[in-house]
C-alpha cells in the first residue's frame, strides 16, 4: 500500500455511523434464517407517489429538446440555470426574499456544502491558527465528524435537557450558558430538523446563535435535509430561518433523489463563491439530470406539494407508532426516555443510567434479532466525558408497523432485564 499523508489518512478512515454500518451489513448477511428486524435504516423508503414523480419529470425531459443540453455538455460551476431559476423564484415568492442567481450554489449532494464549508473556513488560517468548526447542539448529524481534514477543528457542545418524567419524553436545548462563538470560530453547522434526535432548534434559538456569529462574520450553515418546502419532514410547525450570516442548505435526498446527489446552498453573495471555488477544483460541478428534473419537480409545485401530503404524514405516522408501542411494552418504572418527535426520519431514546453501554445495549439487541444504531456515533467534537453519550439508541422510522411494533417490545425486553441485572 502506497504511503498515506496525513489527509490521506484522515479521509480513508470510516467515521462514525458508516464504522456501525459495516457491523450491521455483516450482522445481516451472517445471520441467515434468524427474523431480523432492521430499524436501523437512514435510506429513506421509496414511496410510490414520489418514485412516479420524478418518473414523470424524467420523461418530460427525455422528450424535450433540452436533453442533450443538459446531458451531453458541462456547464457551470455554480449549477445549471434553470434549476437556479426555479430555486430563486420558488425561495423569494415562499420566504418574501430578494434572492438573485449569485446566492445559490448547486453542489453533488448536501454533505459536499458541509465538506467545502469545513475545510473553507474551519481548520488552519495561513497564520497557523485553528478556527472551529463548532457544532452548537451534540448530539447532531455523524457525518459532521467527517469532513474536516482537520480531526481537531470540529467542536461541539454538550446540551441543556428539558425532562417530562412522568411521561417519558425529553428534548435538547442549546446550552448558552456554554456555547462560545468568537475568532476562533470558522463556521457554525447543525441540522433543523436534526439527525438523530429529530429535535427542531426554535426559531429564537436559530436567531440567538446567527446573532452571536455575526459580529466575527462567521457563516452559520443550517443544514436543511429535513426542513420545509422540501422534504418538509418537520412534524411541528417551523419556519426556515434566513439571514446576511446564514447560509440555507438544502438535500434533495428526502424528497426522493438520494441516488442523484442533489443539494443546494442558499445564501450570500461571497460564501456562495468560497463554496463554488472549493466545488471547481474538486469535482467541476455537479450532475445535471438532477437538476434538470428538480427543476421541473420544484417549478410546478408538484414537489413541495407531495412532500406535505405525502412525505411528511407518512413518516409522522411511523413516529406515532414508535410511541404508541413503546408506552404499551415498556415498564413505566424504568428511566427511560424518548425525544420529542418534532420531525427527520429518526427516533432517538435515552436510558438514563444504564447499566451498560450503548454499544452493549446494541449488541444484546442483535441477539434478540433487533439492529438499531447505538447513539454514541452522533455526538462528533464533543469533548469529555458525558455519561449520556453512550445512553441512547436511534431508530430508524423507515420499517413497516408491524416491524416496529415487535421491534419496539423485543427493545422494552432487554432494557428490563439490563436494568434489573444490577
Ligand atoms: N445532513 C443530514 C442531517 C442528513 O441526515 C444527511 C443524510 O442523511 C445529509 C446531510 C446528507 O445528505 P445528502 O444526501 O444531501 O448529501
């Protein structure tokens, strides 16, 4: 094997949940005949009404003479114009913005935004010192932890907890009290709605750390993979928020087109240039058959339309379901806890003094036939020792009822005889 730099070696490591997976994929394929429940998914589940629209603007553009134009040639950086048309209009007629062409970057999935930002303005100035990348709220979205090619530049904070004891629900806040964001800060990233925890930061909470970014010029990149127009999975009421330091990020992933790697970067003029310059030199630009059926998804209204009546109802229902058959299988006495569901594709639940860690916990799991992904692997930058880190579980809300449901009591099984075993 040819001798790895440091990069080399940082970006040829598998980083958090991708580490798991690999575990998963051989637990599955070993364990033949046995019934497992698999709840631990981030694949979103192909929804028929979904598939059949981007079937549909697939054929449109098959038919129309643009084919070729947006096959057969490159094209800018920055991303093919119709679809950036269609962006500005559809951002400016919904949020009442003056968005032009120069506030918006097409990019090859939403991750390469996180991977451009990190590296762009987190990591080593050309005076040698570090700038972070800080994470306002761990935990948050694993794939954070992997794209600085500066391991230490990524730094996040430790949250406040709002508890509902009696009933078994829990949701974080930021700590404030803690947060720091100053000249060592390069960027701000986090996700609304969040992976995993399915929280949603209040629109105060955004507005409060955009706040304390501005005075540095530090940009704040909210990544939007769940949030409304599209995917719209927020399941309580929220409203993207927009501002001179906040750079809007947006995955297509959600609503249909992981496979296309689609992800769209709003925001001002001079960040959207940072981040086209980092996207030249690495990949050119983006594909554009994505964008060009997007374009057609998102003009029409079709799009934002199927999200609300489909996308979103269909997995605020699995959430219902996770709910309903934890409080029927699992014993009130224990401290267990779920997240409020306030939207993404996830459960996220806490055990509150488990006997044991969550990687153990995953791993009597998988004896019972039951994978779910251990919760250590979401809180990347976060420094110290915090019992809490290997006290959770994430579920994915991707499986059928039934597979929750039976999921759900083989879960509410081994916690009672964890907890009992001290
Ligand atoms: N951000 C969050 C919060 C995610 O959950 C995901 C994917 O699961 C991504 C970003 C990456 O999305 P994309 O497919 O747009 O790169």
């Amino acid at each position: 094997n040819p001798a790895l730099t440091q990069f080399g070696e940082r970006m040829s490591r598998l980083t958090g949940v991708r580490a798991i997976m690999k575990d998963i994929i051989e637990t599955l394929r070993s364990g033949k005949g046995k019934d497992f429940i698999n709840l631990s998914a981030g694949n979103p589940v192909i929804l028929p009404e979904v598939e059949q629209l981007w079937r549909d603007c697939t054929e449109q553009l098959l038919s129309s003479p643009e084919y070729g134009e947006v096959v057969c040639r490159y094209g800018s950086s920055q991303g093919y114009q119709p679809f950036i048309d269609v962006i500005v209009e559809d951002f400016n007629s919904r949020y009442g913005l003056n968005l032009t062409d120069r506030n918006v970057l097409i990019t090859p999935g939403s991750q390469s935004i996180y991977f451009y930002a990190a590296n762009a303005f987190g990591g080593y100035t050309t005076e040698g010192k570090l700038k972070k990348v800080v994470l306002p709220l761990s935990p948050d979205y694993t794939g954070y932890g992997g794209v600085s090619l500066i391991p230490e530049a990524v730094f996040s904070y430790q949250p406040a907890l709002d508890i509902d004891e009696a009933n078994h629900y829990f949701k974080y806040r930021p700590d404030f009290s803690q947060l720091t964001i100053d000249e060592t800060t390069g960027c701000v990233v986090f996700s609304r709605p969040c992976n995993p925890s399915g929280n949603v930061l209040t629109e105060a909470e955004v507005k409060k750390i955009a706040a304390l970014a501005a005075p540095f010029e530090v940009p704040v990149f909210i990544d939007s993979a769940y949030a409304p127009p599209f995917p719209a999975l927020n399941f309580t009421e929220m409203k993207p928020v927009f501002g001179e330091n906040i750079i809007h990020c947006i995955s297509l992933s959600k609503a249909g087109l992981p496979g296309e790697r689609l992800g769209i970067a709003i925001g001002n003029e001079s960040t959207i240039q940072v981040l086209e310059a980092f996207q030249t030199n690495m990949c050119i630009h983006s594909p554009r058959y994505g964008q060009a059926i997007a374009a057609r998804a998102i003009g029409s209204g079709a799009l934002s339309e199927i999200a609300t009546e489909v996308i979103r109802p269909y997995y605020q229902q699995k959430f219902t379901v996770v709910e309903t058959a934890l409080n029927q299988a699992m014993p009130n006495n224990l401290p267990w806890f779920l997240h409020r569901g306030e939207g993404a594709i996830f459960a996220w639940m806490w055990f509150k003094d488990l006997p044991m860690t969550d990687w153990e916990l995953y791993q009597q799991l998988k004896e019972v036939g039951l994978i779910v992904v251990p919760g250590s692997s979401f809180f990347p930058g976060l420094q110290g020792e915090w019992s809490h880190k290997n006290q959770c579980l994430r579920i994915s809300l991707t499986a059928t009822d039934e597979e929750i449901t039976e999921g759900m009591k083989r879960l509410a099984t081994v916690v009672e005889q964890v907890y009992k075993s001290v």
